[in-house]
C-alpha cells in the first residue's frame, strides 16, 4: 500500500444521494451479513477443526451455496432497512416508495448470474421469495432495524453448512447476531444517506434499469 493508500483508510465512505448508490450499499451489505454469519458460525462450531474444515472444498462448496441461497434474505433485511429510512423523508407516498424500493432491490438480485450449484429453477424459485417478501413490507409500519430480522432469522439458521444435529440451541445466537449487525448497518445507512434526495431519485424512470 502506497502513501496514498494509507490515507485512503481515512476517508469517509461516500454518501448515498441516488438509487445507484443506495442499490451498491444494498448489495453490499446484504453479502457481508449472510457470508460473515455463516462464516463465523462454521468457524465457532468446528473450534480447532475449523482450519482444517475449510480447507476441504466440499465443505467450502456447501458453504458457498448457503451463502447465495441466503442472499436473497440479506437482500429483503437490507431493503427493509433503507424503506424505512426512506419513510420518514417522503411519508406521504409510502405505497410508491415501497414499489420503487421493491423494484431496486429485485433489480440488486438481477445483477448476479444463476448460480452453477443452486441452478435456474432454484435460484428463479429464491427470487420470487424475495419479490414476495418485498411485499409485505408495506402492510405494518416501518420497524425498529433490531425487529427487521424476525422473519428471517430460522430460515438463515437453517442454512448453515453445519449438520443439524451438531447445531444444537444455536437460534437464538444467530439471530441476535443478525439483530445486532441490522442496527449496525441501519446506522451507517442513516448516517450516509440524503433520504430526500434518494427518494426524489428511486422516482425517475431511470432510477432502475433492466439487465
């Protein structure tokens, strides 16, 4: 790293004044919440055996495979996050926004090819769970980020590349894990976002394009 490099580790992160930019922090952030829990998880459970449980690549395969097949959940977490957030800049037209917010996120997923280890039948089936979870964002009130986990929490769970018998009671500390690391990201999230100004961009027409 050069001089300039080590300066760089300083910079704030760029603030999120458009749908382009509120859709990479969406992208982002929901890989990093399902890949660093599934990670941390293998790791904690195979305890001295974790360096060499990863070491085998039909174990680093399982886990890639839990991480895709989970990524659609990080995706309706995140997008949850950001609706919220967006509420509170344009309450009186939340139906659109939520559509707008619905479309972005779907267009997130539509970024990343069919998996080659999950294929298309599965990775179309994950995407209208995706689209439906989207849905029902807009029939309660926007939630506290700790509460936007709860009905994901047992199906992330569940994806872990760990059998299930040596799971043992471990639900509870994954989904505090996702509680935890939503109120972190919704944090930043707040912190780096024009609400106005990415609300008045997710009504352009050309605030999501096809692939």
């Amino acid at each position: 790293m050069g001089i300039f490099g080590i300066f760089n580790i300083f910079r704030r992160p760029a603030p999120i004044r458009d749908a382009a930019a509120l859709a990479d922090f969406i992208d982002q952030n929901a890989a990093f919440v399902v890949q660093k829990g599934i990670y941390e998880y293998s790791r904690a459970r195979a305890g001295h055996y974790a360096k060499v449980l990863f070491g085998e690549s039909g174990f680093r395969d399982a886990c890639d495979r839990s991480r895709w097949r989970a990524y659609p959940l990080g995706l309706a977490m995140v997008g949850e996050l950001a609706e919220g957030i967006l509420c509170a800049a344009r309450p009186d037209d939340r139906p659109g926004q939520i559509d707008a917010i619905r479309a972005l996120v779907l267009s997130v997923f539509d970024r990343h090819p069919v998996h080659t280890g999950l294929g298309a039948e599965m990775w179309s089936e994950l995407r209208s769970e995706l689209e439906r979870c989207l849905a029902l964002v807009g029939l309660h009130a926007p939630k506290w980020a700790k509460d936007v986990p709860e009905p994901y929490a047992e199906a992330y769970f569940n994806l872990m590349p760990i059998h299930e018998k040596l799971r043992g009671r471990d639900g509870m500390t994954v989904r505090n894990y996702l509680r935890v690391t939503m109120c972190n990201i919704h944090e930043e999230l707040a912190k780096r976002t024009d609400a106005a100004a990415v609300a008045e961009s997710l009504r352009r027409p050309t605030a999501v394009r096809p692939n």
